[in-house]
C-alpha cells in the first residue's frame, strides 16, 4: 500500500510553446504540510495548476492510486482536490455563503455539522453569510477561499500563496487554519513565499529553481539551517 496521498512525477507544463515545468517531481502523505518554495516565476503557480489540470500538461499525477493527468479539470475536485489560487479568485458579487456553494464539487449542499465546523474554524464568515465576497478585507476574503476549499472535506488541499499581501496579524490567523485543517488528517501542499510562515508549518519543503524541484529537505532542517534557506531563495531569514 502506497504511503503517499499525491505523487507526482516527471511533471511537465506549457503556455503556448514555452515549456514551463520541465520535471517536476514532489510527493504528499496524508496529514502533512509540504511546502513548494522558490523565487517568483520558477513555476509554483504553474505547478498547481498543471496538478489540477487547468494547464496543458504531461507526466504522472497519482492521487490516492488514481492516475489523475490524463482527467479534464472538472474531475479532479470531484476525488477530494481542493485548490486555494493565487489571489484568492473569490466571487465579489457573491454573497460569502454563496461563494462557500460554490466549492461543493459532488454535493447540492453540505450537512449542518459540516457547516458548524467550518464557521468554528472560520467565525468570521458565520457571521458575514449575506455580505458580498468583494466586501470582505483581504484576511477574511482569504479565509473564504480556504473555508470554499474545504467545505467539500477534500483529502488533499492546494494552496498558492494564502499568506500573500495580508498583515502579520492576519497571517498568523491563516497560519493556524492551515494547522486545524491538517490536524483533521488532510494533506497539504503549501505554496508560500513567506519562509517564516512556511517554516513554521511545514514538514518538509521543496526547492523549485526554474521548471524543476532542485531539493527536498526536512523543515526541522531548514530550521535548524539557515543558510540553506538563503542558498535557494536568496533571503535571509
Ligand atoms: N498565462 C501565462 N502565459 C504565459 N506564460 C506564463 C503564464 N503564467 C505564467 N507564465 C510564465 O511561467 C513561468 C512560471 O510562472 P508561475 O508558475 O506563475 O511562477 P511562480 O508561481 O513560481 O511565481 C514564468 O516565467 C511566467 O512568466
Ligand atoms: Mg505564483
């Protein structure tokens, strides 16, 4: 029996005819927190999306045993996908409930202690059912993208960048979403550009240079390591 939720291997990507991802290799296990780590444009977002078939693509993507590159996007949700895009991608002119709708994939609604589970994660949006999406703050509108992900109870959550532009407090808020959600057993695959936030959520992390995963290494190592950290990203943490 396979340990892993998500393998994917040799993954490659297009726009157009530039060859974007060119093998990209990484794995998730049930329960964990990967993060995928790397300078702007080395193909994270790509890489999200190539997984969730939103993008031309070629290699293997196995989730839960399933191989899942050769499906049109519309199916993946549906094996217990959930995507957080970079950005958001919230519905402003939906109301928050609405928009939470708009993340059940197989069902017309979801059942009450599911509903009450999601609001004790995320009160916020308990509170803010009939506002409108593009009324949120950028925190709340975070957490909305994240509670639509989840509402579907996917095994596997993808996450571009959910810390970007939001203020430390915030931040921090998200930050222990993303560990409630995990403690529930799902596994996730952590965008990030904020090493702090990824260091202090992942397990392990991943390097992208240009098209490819250079590195994997045990956060603990990272943690314990900074130059490495500056090795591949070229900041200091
Ligand atoms: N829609 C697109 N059309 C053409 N090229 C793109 C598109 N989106 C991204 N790229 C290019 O693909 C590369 C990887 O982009 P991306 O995956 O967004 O990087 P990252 O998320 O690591 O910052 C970059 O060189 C970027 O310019
Ligand atoms: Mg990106």
């Amino acid at each position: 029996m396979p340990t892993e939720l998500l393998t994917v291997r040799d993954l490659h990507a297009y726009y157009g005819k530039s060859h974007v991802l060119q093998g990209v290799s990484l794995t998730v296990r049930p329960g964990e927190v990967v993060g995928l780590l790397g300078r702007n444009g080395v193909g994270k977002t790509t890489t999200l999306k190539a997984i969730m078939g939103l993008i031309t693509r070629r290699g293997q993507v196995v989730f839960k045993s399933q191989e899942v590159s050769v499906l049109p996007a519309h199916q993946i949700p549906r094996l217990g996908i959930g995507y957080v895009p970079q950005g958001r991608h919230i519905f402003p002119e939906f109301t928050v409930w609405e928009n939470l709708m708009v993340g059940l994939v197989t069902e017309k609604t979801a059942p009450p202690e599911r509903l009450a589970a999601i609001f004790r994660n995320f009160p916020v949006l308990g509170e803010r059912l009939k506002q409108l999406g593009g009324t949120l703050s950028g925190g709340e509108q975070q957490m909305l993208a994240i509670a639509r992900a989840a509402i579907s109870q996917p095994a596997l959550i993808l996450m571009d960048e959910p810390s970007e532009g939001l203020s430390p407090l915030t931040r921090g808020i998200v930050l222990e979403r993303i560990k409630t959600i995990q403690a529930s057993g799902v596994g996730i695959l952590l965008v990030e550009q904020n090493v702090k936030l990824a260091l202090a959520t992942c397990q392990r992390v991943y390097f992208m240079e240009k098209g490819v995963v250079r590195q994997e290494v045990e956060a603990a190592e990272l943690r314990r390591d900074k130059e490495l950290v500056a090795r591949y990203l070229g900041v200091e943490v």
